[in-house]
C-alpha cells in the first residue's frame, strides 16, 4: 500500500484522553533517567554530586561542557560539517581549519572542567608536575594508575581532564604542520572519542540520550499532551520527539550565545560554535532516520499485540474502539514522520546554505552574521514543529502556554506565515504541470511523468501536512484521496488528473485564505510580509 493511501483518511485525534490502558511505564522519566545508561548507584552519586555544585550557572556549565564532548566525536564526521556537499574526496582536503575549530573545542572543555571541578582542580595541576618530576617510571606509572579510577564524578572529570589536556598539546603541536590530511584529523578525534566513550559519568556520545539536569521540559501543556498518549510505542515516540526538539532548541540557543561573544574569545567562539552545530545535525538526523524508518513498525506492532490480546467474543463489542484506536494511530504515525521530515528539510537548509563551512575564509563579522540570521531561521522552524505536533495529539492552543514570551509567539506566527506562502506556490505548481499532463502518452512516458506527484507528496509530508493540521483543513481527505489515486496508477488517468486539479485549486485557495488570516493575527500587526526573502527560503527547500 502507498504512503498516499495509507493516508488517506486520517482523523482529527480526539484531545481528550482515549479508552483504552494507560502506557505501563512514563516513557518521559524513562528517557531522562535512563538513556544514558548509568547504574543506579552512578546515578545517584552524580545527581549528589550536582546537587552540591555551588555555582549559581553549573546547569549552563555541565550542558555546555557534555555537547562539546559530543562535538568533538561529531566534528570528526565530515557530514556533520556545514557547508554545501563536496565534490573533491575527502583525503584531498586540508583539515588545517577543521583541526583549528576542533582545539578550540578541546580547550572549552577544559576550561568547563576545570570550573566545575572547582578548588581540587589544583590537584591536578600538582600532578601533573609530580609526572614531570618523579625520576622513577615504577612511581610515575603507579601515579598514572592511582589517578585514573572513576569511582566518583569529581574523580571521572578528574580522568577527563587529564586525558584531554594531553590531547589538547599534541592538537596544538598538529596545527604548526602546514599541512593536516584527514587520517592525522582523525586520529586525534577518535583516539579523543574512546576516552570520551570509557568516562564513567560524562559519557553524552549516544544518540537520542537525554539528562534530568538540563532536559526537563518545563511546559506543563506539553507535560499533560505526552500523558494523553495511551499506546505504549506511540508514548514512547511521542515523548522522544518532543525531548529531542526540546534539546535541538537549546542546541539553537547555546549557538547564539556563543557566537555573540566580543573580543579575543570570538574566534574560538566560533570554532565551539561548529562542534556544536555538528552536534545538532547529528541529533537531528538520528531523530528523523529514526521517526521514518521505525514509527510505522513500531506502531503497527504494538496495534497488532493489542488486537490479539483481545478475545475473539469481544472483538464485535470492541470493533469501533479498536477502529478508533487504530485510526488514531495513523495520526499519530503521520504527524511523528511529518516532523521527521520538517527537520530533515530544515537542517539541508540550514547547513548547505546558511551556516559558513568550517574552512570558509571569512571575516569574524560575517560568520556571526551567518551564524545569527541561521539560527534566526532555525528556531522558529524547531518551535512550529513542537506547535505542529502538539496540535496533532489534540490540543487546540497556537503554544500561548508553550512560548510565554511575544517574541517567540511574534517569531512562530511570522515563519508559519511563510510557510504557507511557500506551499501555496508549490500546490499552485502541482496544479499547473497536473493540467499540461498528456494522457496519451505511452505507457512508460506516461508513468515518468507521475514524478512530480511524488516529489509533490514529499514536500506535502514535510511542510504541507503541518500546515493543515495546524488550521484543520476540511479537505484533507479528499486531498489525500486524490494524491493516492495518481500514486497507484502507472497511468495518467483523465479523471484522477482532473479530481487532482480540483483539489489542488482547492487546497490553493485555502491556503491564500489562512495566509490572510494569519497576517491578522495581533503579534504580526505592522509586520510586513517579506515576499523576496520568501521566494529565496523556497529556492532554498527546494533544492535549486
């Protein structure tokens, strides 16, 4: 069956809680607790450890600190990296640029480790000294020993920062070669990685893990909607893509901070700035590769078990709940990979056109300027998708109780304006190379020609289908209708095509309408509509 007919008739979720069990297990406090892999009595001794921290910014400290121990094993993926695609091979590119960003990553680390670790910071600067000075190698390698067990945070950030100041000296010994090759960059993140990876309390280098410290969503709206969630897999999804868009926002607000910096820090700012970035972009493509391969499996079998648990006598009284559920289920799938593919979209943007390359040779000034108006582009397109996935699990609210502050709702509201421009354009160009369509074409010319209802579905799944949700579009089964009916036919088919044309010019028309009525809106008053700057954001998505 086609993704297009699967679709096809998706009802609105209801926005009270559905009959039916409650999930076993908070999915939420789970993701919190539990991702990172820590055993109880670790978790304890670092929840104790944090606690006692009397810095006033150890939340800002401890965050920063753990996604620049992610970047520096992210950085080491050129796709991680932004910039457009290139063409040379990889071993043909001097790192030079890349290794200068990743020290200043290194050294950032330190210097967080060093603060948290506060006053026994100086015993390891004694021991150091004592490694340089001790004339026997049997007391110097008893001295390495005792001072790499882990039994406690301070002692495990205590090995962190041992390893990588030493790693930070050979960095900085590579960057005088007038040359540094791939396999030297390398090697430096990788060998940098493993201690990363044997670190017994500052480990962050899983993918899709989260922290109590810093990602507690504070929202009570979004709280609330992720209870609401009864099914076991669609909780668990559900409250994955909400922490992980949560975190890609402060990912977003960790980027501007840094890059605001003034004075002699600003460069290394900036080299921060990317580990960073590749931090995001690995996150992000981790969360929709895994929403588009695995929520549709990961639903239909947890529909399949509640379907055979249920007793073949009941299953004539329970007809119209399972239907229910199951329908609601497809919502569900179809919202979670809708947000999958809005990210996917955003961060092509967002690294191949917006944000400079690691080895861009620009000014200082001009990557700030690229960094903020990027992340001015970013966030607002992060927090409609927490909007967007909101509204479909049932709630009825535009976030006045998610974004508090009239400049995020003024941000929101302006970049959901612009979005329903740019899909409008597309639906009016769907409609036009519909109409010049040939039904007498061959066979297979005929079935080449059915391209642009593909590519017109995946931009429909990625900005089309968050829209309508977003303004309960009354069509949406019609339109979806029709789309399958071009999908499963390897024919131009008259009637389809027309049926097609009808809710394209339909679908046109309202979103012209929610243009107009999201232009009334009280945050927007006086904000005029950038129609150039539009046109160039949907170049951009599209690819040209």
């Amino acid at each position: 069956m086609s993704p297009a007919n699967r679709n096809k008739s998706i009802p609105a979720p209801a926005p009270t809680r559905p009959s039916g069990r409650p999930p076993k297990n908070d999915a939420y406090a789970e993701l919190l607790s539990q991702t990172r892999g820590l055993e109880r009595d670790q978790q304890q001794a670092r929840e104790a450890w944090f606690d006692g921290l009397p810095s006033s910014k150890k939340e800002e400290q401890l965050f920063e600190l753990e996604i620049l121990l992610k970047g520096l094993a992210c950085f080491s993926n050129p796709r991680n990296h932004a910039g457009l695609p290139r063409r040379a091979p990889v071993v043909a590119i001097d790192f030079s640029s890349h290794l200068l960003r990743w020290t200043d990553g290194v050294s950032r680390v330190v210097d967080l480790a060093r603060q948290l670790l506060g006053p026994k910071d100086r015993a390891f600067v004694f021991q150091r000294y004592l490694e340089t000075v001790l004339p026997e190698d049997t007391a110097r390698t008893r001295l390495v020993r005792d001072a790499m067990t882990q039994a406690t945070p301070e002692e495990s950030l205590f090995v962190l920062r041992h390893a990588l100041s030493q790693m930070l000296e050979i960095a900085r010994g590579a960057r005088r070669l007038p040359h540094v090759p791939y396999r030297q960059f390398f090697a430096l993140c990788a060998v940098t990685q493993r201690e990363i990876t044997q670190n017994a309390f500052f480990n962050p280098l899983s993918a899709l893990e989260f922290r109590p410290e810093f990602d507690r969503i504070t929202s009570r709206e979004i709280l609330d909607l992720i209870a609401t969630v009864n099914d076991e897999q669609a909780h668990r999804l559900v409250a994955l893509t909400f922490l992980s868009l949560f975190r890609m926002l402060r990912y977003v607000r960790l980027i501007e901070s840094m890059t605001k910096k003034a004075g002699d820090d600003r460069r290394r700012a900036f080299g921060r700035a990317h580990l960073v970035a590749a931090v995001l972009r690995s996150d992000a493509r981790a969360l929709s590769g895994h929403l588009r391969k695995h929520a549709g499996s990961l639903l239909s079998d947890s529909f399949e078990q509640a379907l055979l648990l249920t007793p073949a006598s009941k299953i004539r009284a329970r007809h119209e709940v399972l239907e229910a559920e199951g329908r609601r289920l497809v919502a569900v799938k179809t919202a979670l990979e809708g947000v999958g593919a809005r990210v996917r979209l955003e961060m092509r943007r967002t690294f191949e056109h917006d944000l400079p390359s690691p080895d861009a040779r620009i000014s200082d000034e001009e990557s700030r300027s690229r960094f903020g108006r990027a992340m001015n582009e970013l966030r607002p397109a992060l927090e409609n998708n927490v909007l967007f996935l909101g509204k479909a699990l049932g709630t009825g609210q535009r976030g006045d109780g998610v974004w508090g502050s009239e400049a995020v709702k003024r941000e929101t509201s302006e970049r959901l304006r612009r979005d329903v421009w740019m899909f409008a354009q597309i639906v009016r160009a769907f409609g036009k190379k519909a109409e010049h369509a040939n039904a007498d074409d061959d066979r297979w010319s005929a079935a080449s020609k059915l391209v642009f209802v593909r590519e017109f579905l995946a931009y429909f799944q990625a900005l089309g289908y968050p829209l309508l949700r977003a303004a309960d579009y009354p069509r949406l089964d019609a339109f979806m209708a029709a789309m399958g009916a071009l999908e499963d036919t390897d024919l131009l088919d008259p009637a389809r095509i027309q049926n097609a044309i009808t809710e394209a010019k339909a679908f046109h028309e309202f979103l012209t309408e929610l243009f107009d009525a999201i232009s009334k809106r009280d945050e927007l008053s006086g904000v005029p509509f950038d129609r150039r700057q539009a046109a160039e954001s949907l170049r951009l998505y599209l690819g040209d």
